[in-house]
C-alpha cells in the first residue's frame, strides 16, 4: 500500500482513543497519524464511568491497570445502581451488574424466577439476589479477586475523563502519533467532495488522506464541512442538559455508579480516588437550569455552598452517515446518547474497532463504507431503545415530566416487541435473538432493567407456587455469593503503592 496520512480533528478522550488504536493496529505500515487540538478550547471533561469493553482497550494496548488508574484518579465499577426510578413496592432501587462466570449458578434461577413472576406466581423476582457483582458492591468490594480465584469477573471503571485525554495523548506520542496544537479556521476541499487539508487561524494547512473528526457536538468536518445531517432522538430520549458539582470523597470508595431519578431527569454520583463526581441530566423542556442546578445543590446538601457548577447542552442522537467522504466523525461529533449506561466510550471503541477493520479488508480503501454506516448506525439505535426503556417503564408520578416519559408511545418496533413479550409473559431471551440485538444488550441486563422496575402483575394478583415454581432457594444463592466473595479485595486499594512495585 502506499504511505497514508490520518488527520484527527480533536483530543480528549475520544480522539486520542482513536489515535493510539490505529497506531497500535497499523504500526507495521506506512500510515503517518497526526493529532490537531486547540489548548484554547475546552472539552466537557466530567467524570466518567465505563463499560467492561474498556479493559479490552487498555489491554490491546498493553497499559497496565497500575499504569493509567492511578494518573486517572480511577476506581473499580462493578456496576450501577438504579435509585427511586419505579415507586413499585419492594423494587424502589435496583443493581445492573457487570456478569462474572460465578453467575453461571445463579443467573439461571433469576430467569427462571423472573418468567415464573411473569405468569403471576409469588416467587422472589428481584435481581439484587442473584448476582456476584450485586454482592461486591453492597459489601464495598473491588472486582479484583486472590489470584487463585478461578472465574473470570467482568467490570469497568470510574476515572477522569480529562487526565485520562491526558494520559491516551502521552501513550499515543510514544507510538509515534504526532501532535499539532492549533485552532482550525477552514476546511478545504477537493472537486470530488473529499477534505483535503484543515486550514489553521494562522493560515498553516494540515494536509490528510482521511480526517477523523473528533471536534464535539460542533462536528466541524462531518457535519459543517460536508454538510451530514443529524437525526435527533428528542422524540424519546427528552434529557438536553446537564448541570455537575463535585464532592468530597469519603473513607469508603464505592464500586458502583450509582444513578438517582430526580423531578426533571437523574443525577449520577461517580466516585473517583479523590472526588465524588455529580451531575443532574435533565430536559430543559420541563426546568431550567437554576431549578436543576438548585435541586441538585439540595440533594448534595450544596445550597449554601460556593462550589462551582458547570452546565452542558447536550445534542442528542446520530448522525445519518458517520463516514462520508473521506472523513470518520468519532465521539461526539457522530452523536450521544445520555449518560445513563455509560456507554459514550463504547461506542468511541467499537466505531474506531470497526473503520480500522472496514478499511483494512478493504484494502485501505472506502470500499466497506457502507458496511462501517450500517454497522455504528444499528448500534445506536439498539442502544437507545435499551436507554429509552429505563424512562418508558418508570412509574412516577410526582411530575409531569415522568407522566410524559411513560406515555410516550414514540417506540421502535424492535423495542415495542421487547417490552410486548415480556408483559404478554413469553420467553424474553428467544425474542432478543429472533432480533439479533442481544449483541448490544445481552439477555440479562433487560431482564434485571424490567425485573428491576417490578414490571410484574401486582402483588394481589400472585398466587403460591408450587414445588417446580419455588426450586431455587434463595438463601442458598445468596450464601454462595457471599462465600464466592470473600477471595474479593476491599475496593480502597492503593493504587499508587500498586504501581510502585512495577517499576525498576
């Protein structure tokens, strides 16, 4: 192949993600990959929780958990926990757990008990029994098990999202990625419609074979330069906003997020080694930004405080294409989708993981283009029905906003069919493979999301079991989880202490 140049449009987190993938996989090529940021202009830098696929990231890249969590302020997530989002007796809060190969024993009497519920038949259909990550993180446990703990145990991470940018642009340099600070004032053009080189403020042009645009929710080559519309999902997802306050940290570090539905929208409370990370999501169509920003301060006891709140806008949706051209929109330049699972840095991973392996069967070449746009664009729309869900199944009523979001009827059919089969009481699993989308969300996490909420008949219409409905014993399930968690560690590890025993 001939010598290529990749221009990325933008930092952060997202860009150089993207820069020290492609390094890592074309490192035997002639690909030459340059970073263009500007130090005079901000990113949204909030503290961030992950998705387990992020451990995949740092271990493609060979970087240590002793390498970056300490730089980052990280800390270990074995989940999240759902807070006030259903007024459902018994189902006030919920845990989505991160799966370990230990549930492989228990996460069968959930389903079991979850369907048999499902057919009005008084059993314990409530998640929070049944998995080991529930357990660590009730007990304030790490997912990091003795070393003879046999079982593989999936989790992510909390961290900060701007000494994280900090720290991918240190490891991308190192692999050769060059790094350019400058404000970009123009984008010029070649006949054909390709970009063909970022023009400076100082008038310098970055010329490039493929620009990944990485500049935020402003989308500065995608959707200003070749002009690629956005599809909006304010149909159904009405959360625009975010005001977010940092705490203290305590003694105790939790490993979970924790997500608290509040009047207007949610608030996620993210513990990082130094600091508490806080934000309030809401949809300015119901509050603005001083009742939002007034609510949250009460809920942190922060009224009388001087501690400086930041509000965001978020745009939410897609793009219709996210690689035109010759350009690739990365982060928020191609879309967003509200926080709520934390998937912003997936997404980041899977659209980076799925040019470099388009363009390369394709001989560096546009050809599997269509392929790339296809494969992101289903991605964000599987993601968003499992997001939508979590506010279509809610049943508060203490505001309007709340009223609204369970009579929105604004649904895909794929999730209309999901949520069909699991109040018609079929089998939820066979439904999620007949639509091929429990590659996005696997069976058990709609299963805990809907169990969670109390999505069962009402509790004066159970009836007993019998000895085939009622074969799981709780108390067994749950003694075995505790016994599979004493080989955890308390989650305070010390990390810098950690870090020091690697180096020379």
């Amino acid at each position: 192949m001939k010598s290529q140049k990749i221009v990325i449009l933008g930092g952060g987190t997202a860009g150089w993600m993207a820069a020290n993938m492609m390094a890592k996989s074309w490192a035997d090529k002639a690909i030459e990959i340059t970073v263009v940021e500007s130090s005079s202009i901000g990113i949204i830098g909030v503290g961030e929780g992950s998705t387990p696929q992020f451990k995949g990231f740092m271990d493609y890249l060979g970087i240590s958990e002793a390498q970056w969590m300490p730089a980052c302020n990280a800390t270990y997530k074995n989940g999240i926990r759902f807070i006030d989002w259903s007024t459902k007796t018994g189902f006030s809060s919920y845990f989505h757990p991160f799966p370990a190969q230990p549930d492989d024993y228990s996460a069968p009497a959930f389903f079991h008990n979850s369907f048999v519920r499902r057919k009005a038949i008084d059993v314990e259909g409530h998640p929070d029994h049944f998995f080991l990550a529930t357990h660590l993180a009730n007990t304030n446990k790490s997912p990091i098990a003795a070393q003879n703990f046999p079982f593989e145990i999936n989790y992510g991470y909390h961290f900060d999202s701007s000494l994280l940018g900090e720290f991918l642009a240190r490891e991308a340099e190192k692999r050769n990625v060059k790094h350019i600070d400058a404000t970009i004032s123009d984008v010029r053009k070649h006949v054909n419609g390709d970009i063909a080189a970022l023009v400076t403020s100082q008038g310098v042009e970055i010329a490039g074979d493929i620009f990944v645009d990485c500049s935020g929710f402003k989308s500065l080559l995608l959707q200003q330069a070749l002009d690629v519309g956005f599809e909006s999902f304010g149909n159904n997802l009405f959360n625009d906003a975010a005001v977010v306050l940092a705490t203290k940290q305590g003694d105790i570090i939790r490993s979970e997020t924790q997500s608290v539905a509040r009047k207007y929208g949610w608030s996620w409370h993210i513990p990082l080694t130094n600091r508490i990370g806080n934000g309030y999501v809401y949809s300015q169509r119901y509050c603005d930004r001083d009742q939002a920003e007034t609510e949250l301060r009460a809920a942190l006891g922060l009224l009388d405080s001087d501690v400086e709140a930041r509000h965001i806008k978020m745009k939410v949706g897609q793009v219709e294409t996210h690689w035109k051209n010759n350009c690739i929109a990365v982060g928020l330049s191609q879309g967003f989708i509200e926080p709520l699972e934390a998937t912003a840095l997936h997404i980041v991973q899977e659209t980076v993981q799925s040019f470099i392996e388009c363009y390369q069967e394709a001989g560096f070449t546009d050809g599997n283009r269509d392929k790339h746009n296809h494969s992101i664009a289903t991605r964000y729309q599987a993601i968003r029905d499992y997001i939508v869900a979590h506010y279509r199944v809610n049943s508060r009523t203490d505001t309007q906003y709340w009223l609204d979001n369970t009579n929105n009827n604004n649904l895909s059919r794929s999730l209309f069919n999901v949520l069909q089969t699991w109040v018609s009481g079929n089998n939820l699993s066979d439904e999620l493979a007949r639509q091929n989308i429990d590659q996005y969300y696997p069976s058990v996490s709609w299963h805990c999301l809907l169990a969670g909420y109390g999505v069962y008949p009402d509790q004066a219409q159970l009836k007993p079991g019998n000895a085939l409905a009622k074969q799981y014993n709780i108390e067994k399930i749950e003694d075995y989880l505790r016994r599979c968690g004493l080989n955890f560690k308390a989650h305070r590890l010390e990390l810098d202490a950690l870090a020091s025993t690697f180096h020379k």
